[in-house]
C-alpha cells in the first residue's frame, strides 16, 4: 500500500489536537480592521473547532495528523 501524502495547503491552516479535534483560526481577521468594532476584534482571537460537517473531508487530507479520529 503507497503512502497518503498530505494536503499541505490544508495542514498549514488546520491543527489537530491531542484528543484529535481539528482546530482553525477566525475568518475576517486578515485585513481591514479599521472597519471592526474592539469587540469584534478580540472575540475573533484564537482558534475554535472544526464543525461537524467538515471534520471529516479535513480529516482525510490530514492523514498522519491524526485527522481520521
């Protein structure tokens, strides 16, 4: 059986955790912040999980992640 090469694009914006959730960054944080409230600003800090619907195609192009929890 050939080796599964990973999708680099995908594993340079998604990270696995150790309980294998697949975590990403807030959209709308890259440019044009001028036009955002603080508010809106500092809740899109940090990272939040993967939803449920997309875990899965995520997850197959992560193969030596982890992604296949």
């Amino acid at each position: 059986m050939p080796k599964i090469k990973t999708k680099k694009a995908v594993a340079k914006r998604f990270k696995v955790t150790g309980s294998g959730k697949i975590m990403h960054k807030h959209t709308n944080r890259g440019h044009r912040a001028f036009g955002k409230t603080t508010k809106q600003k500092r809740q899109l800090k940090g990272s939040t999980e993967m939803n449920r619907a997309s875990r899965r195609l995520i997850g197959r192009a992560l193969p030596y992640k982890g992604g296949n929890k």
